[in-house]
C-alpha cells in the first residue's frame, strides 16, 4: 500500500512538472555542456601562482631556481608534459625551496588547460619540484614585468 500512495504521488508530480520531476534533481540542474579547453600559444608568458617543494624523500629542492629556469610542467587533467621557462618579475632574483612566488610561465610549446582544472606539477630531471596554479586577476601585471624582463640583456 505504501507503494502504491508513492506511486499516485509520482504520477501527480509528473502530470504538473512534466516528465523531468521523475527524474530528480540531476535532470533539471543538467551541466552545461563541456567547456573548451583554454589554449595557449607558445611563447606566450602565462601568469601563474608556483610553491617550490624543500627537499623531502622523493621530490623537491635543494637550491633555488632563477630567472629563466626550465621545467617540465604537466596540468591537471592533461597527459603531456611540456617544457616552459620559469619567468620571475626580477631577473636578479629567486625562489628559494619552500617558497611561493607570482610568475609567468613561457613553454616552448603550446598548451592548453582544461576548464576548471588549472593546477599543474612542475618536474625538473623528472622529479617534482612544485606545484602551481594559473593566475587570472594579476595576469597582465606578470606579463608586463616578464616582457621588461625578457627585453634586458
């Protein structure tokens, strides 16, 4: 019996909300469809939020990096691992282990990064060294400051 009042109740929701109310919440809050994936040309200086790891049992490092310094970096959700320059705003400074630091990464080629998913790793000799994320609020400032700096000797 209780069944049966579970199921005339059912019948009436669908006879005022139509078929979806049978369905739940999934059906009436359906996602979007998928978003494109951001792409990024190469040589393009990309603003990103970086933690360098200190040395621990299988990653991080042992001295800072510089201006300039190559990494592999592989985004969330991404396959390969692309080879990008570490641009820092001070071309006389660094980022020592254990640090975080607003920079501007500059791969050698082009790359995209999923909706929602921009985290990446950052690899040097095949080992992880950090973590990151991309920037979107201070982009341009990045950019300008790793063009000055990629415009002195």
């Amino acid at each position: 019996m209780f069944r049966r009042g579970l199921g005339c109740a059912a019948a009436r929701a669908s006879r005022v909300l139509g078929p979806a109310a049978l369905l739940g919440l999934s059906a009436i809050a359906r996602p979007a469809l998928a978003a494109e994936p951001l792409q990024f040309p190469e040589d393009t200086p990309v603003a990103v939020q970086v933690s360098l790891w200190k040395p621990g049992m299988r990653s991080g490092l042992t001295q800072p990096v510089f201006h300039n310094f190559m990494a592999q970096v592989q985004f969330s959700g991404e396959p390969a691992v692309i080879t990008c320059a570490l641009r820092l705003p001070d071309i006389e400074g660094e980022i020592d282990p254990g640090q975080n630091a607003e920079i501007a990464l500059r791969c050698t080629q082009p790359f995209r990064v999923a909706p929602g998913q921009p985290d990446f790793k950052l690899y040097a000799q095949g080992r992880p060294i950090g973590q990151g994320r991309l920037q979107a609020t201070p982009l341009q400032q990045v950019m300008n400051a790793a063009s000055a700096a990629a415009s002195q000797p």
